[in-house]
C-alpha cells in the first residue's frame, strides 16, 4: 500500500502468532509473524554485518540475485557469459584443426 489512506481491511493480512524476540549481543529486537495465510508467498531476509558497508553490500548482491530471479522468471531463455562465446568457438577450432595432418 503505497498510501496509508489507502489501507483498507483487505488489503492487511492475518497471522497465528506475532512476537519479538532479542537477538545478537546488542539485544537487537525483531518482530516475527508466524502462520501467516499465503505465507508461501512473501520472505523476509535478516541481513547482519561487522559494519555498514558489509550490510548494504550484502543488501546489493541480494537484489541484484532477486532481479535475476524475476527476469528468468519473465523470460526464461539464457545467454551464457563468462566466456563461453569464446570458449565454444575455440573448442570448435581445435576439431577442425585435429583433422589437418600438416601445420600451415
């Protein structure tokens, strides 16, 4: 809900349980709801690091992981990188080439 005047009754969810607990040697707290209905449909990621820079690295790698998650998910066809033009194209050389007797 992008507005909060927007919220209406069915657009809010229900859960079994909802409690905080502490965790980490700060006493960090974080709620948690559990038996959530269509809980198959939404996760939540805990992402702690030594400092600021390790989290928003951290938070940076995982949407790019989630963004390649939804592409194959819009279009599940793959072009393979790393290298592997090259490679395919010089394994096709050497096959020819193995059937040369002579070096020219």
């Amino acid at each position: 809900v992008p507005r909060f005047e927007e919220l209406s009754e069915k657009k809010l969810g229900t859960a079994g349980i909802i409690r905080e607990i502490s965790f980490g040697n700060t006493r960090e707290r974080m709620l948690v709801l559990e038996d959530c209905a269509n809980s198959h449909t939404a996760v939540t990621i805990l992402v702690r690091g030594g400092n600021h820079m390790i989290v928003q690295e951290a938070k940076r790698s995982l949407h790019d992981a989630m963004c390649v998650v939804r592409n194959l998910i819009k279009d599940n066809r793959v072009v393979y990188g790393g290298g592997s033009a090259e490679i395919a194209c010089s394994l096709a050389i050497r096959a020819v080439a193995d059937t040369f007797s002579e070096i020219d």
